[in-house]
C-alpha cells in the first residue's frame, strides 16, 4: 500500500517552488544552499540535493558549481570567473547543444591583436568563427585566435563534434586567464548569427589564457542580453549580471 505523504525531498522542492510561484523569491534571487538547507532542516545531503536538482531540471532554478542556486528567469546563465566548455555549461541544463563553424582559417597577428599575444606584428595565429546553440536558440558567437605553437593542429579539428575549449583544454591546460565582461552593440554578422533584433545588446566576454608559459588563446564571446547572464564569485561577493 503506498503512502500519500511526500517524501523528504518532494516537500522541499514544493516549499522552494511555492516561494518562487508566489513572488517572495524573484528571478535572479538566490535560494538557501545545500549547506543551509541541511542545517536549518535535520536532514541528508543527498535529500537536499535531489530537490535542487530536480528543481533545476525543472527550469525553477539555475546552478553554479561554487557560486549557489538561483531562481531561473528563462536566461541561460554561465559563470563568469570559472573557464569551463559551453557544451557542458549546456548539458548540465538539460539542454542539447549544437554549433555551426563560420570560418576556420590562418590569419596575422596585428595591432591590439599582436599586443594580446604578446607576439610582433606578422607572427601567425589560427582563428576560429563558430556559433552555439542552445536547443534551437543561438547563445553564444564565438570568436577565437590560438597560438600555432600550443595547437598545431587546431585547423584541423571538427568543432561540430568537440568545442575549441575542449581541444585547448586537453592540449594547453590553463596557466592563468584574464577576463573581461562588457555590454557592446553587436556587428551585423554577429547579430543574424545570433537572431537578435535589432537594438539589442549583447554581453561580451573576452578571454585570454595563457598555458606553457605563453598566450594560448585570446576569445571574444558575444551573448544576446536577453537569453544570456553571468553569474560569479570573487573575494567572497556573488553577483548576478
């Protein structure tokens, strides 16, 4: 005979969502941790897991690793400190992700360019032009310049199958990174690469690691404003773009 009484995990789950439905926790709000939870409520880890996990599958809640959960309002969210591949960003909310490669090409080290790699004018980089979605929303233009000498055989991969990140990731583990976000009008091609209206901005993010004492990559990162926020932690402050 089975009972009616929710479990442990399923009364959480209706408590957090309740709040959520009725207003008092808002999107971008961030709910009690899994520490909190356990504490203030007498029970497992493993029982206060479960409900924020199927929360976030759910689409109630958005999880980052070392950051928290936070109410999801219908924007995919990355975080802004930790480096890590949109594929897994993607699946880990449950969703598919696919990309289309624009442009996979030799080109010169220049100007500013030049400067962020810390190369002479001339010196040789890969670049990279390629667009992910996310289900069947574009998220993320991704434009990238690797140094040669860290992936020789960057122009060869298939980033259909594998994300530059995973490819840099196995052959360059990261050093150091510098990043930097920004809001900036898109060009036209990022824009109908992204479908966005007109108008509207995106969220850049530019990336520069460095791997084998050297700069491996420089990336710029654009995301629609309106499907896309970034979330971080530095000195102990959590923010939510």
């Amino acid at each position: 005979m089975s009972s009616t009484t929710p479990t442990l995990y399923a009364q959480i789950k209706d408590t957090l969502r309740s709040r959520i439905q009725s207003g008092e926790l808002k999107p971008g709000d961030r709910v009690p941790s899994e520490n909190e939870l356990v504490r203030d409520l007498g029970i497992s880890r493993m029982t206060v897991n479960r409900a924020l996990r199927e929360l976030t599958q759910e689409g109630h809640l958005v999880r980052i690793a070392g950051v928290g959960s936070f109410v999801a309002d219908g924007r995919a969210v990355s975080d802004a400190v930790e480096i890590r591949n949109i594929a897994d960003e993607i699946a880990a909310r449950g969703g598919v992700h696919r990309s289309r490669v624009l442009d996979l090409a030799e080109c010169k080290a220049v100007g500013k360019l030049a400067t962020a790699f810390e190369m002479p004018d001339g010196a040789t980089l890969f670049l990279s032009e390629i667009v992910h979605w996310e289900d069947e929303l574009p998220l993320q233009f991704e434009l990238r310049w690797v140094n040669p000498a860290i992936v020789p055989n960057y122009l060869a991969a298939d980033f259909t199958k594998a994300t530059p990140n995973s490819l840099l990731t196995m052959h360059a583990p990261i050093e150091a990174s510098e990043q930097v976000v920004r809001a900036e009008m898109p060009s036209e091609q990022v824009r109908l690469a992204l479908d966005m209206p007109v108008g509207e901005p995106c969220l850049l993010l530019l990336r520069r690691t460095w791997s084998k004492g050297v700069v491996a990559s420089f990336a710029r990162l654009y995301h629609p404003a309106s499907r896309f926020q970034l979330v971080g932690s530095a000195a102990g402050i959590e923010f939510l773009k």
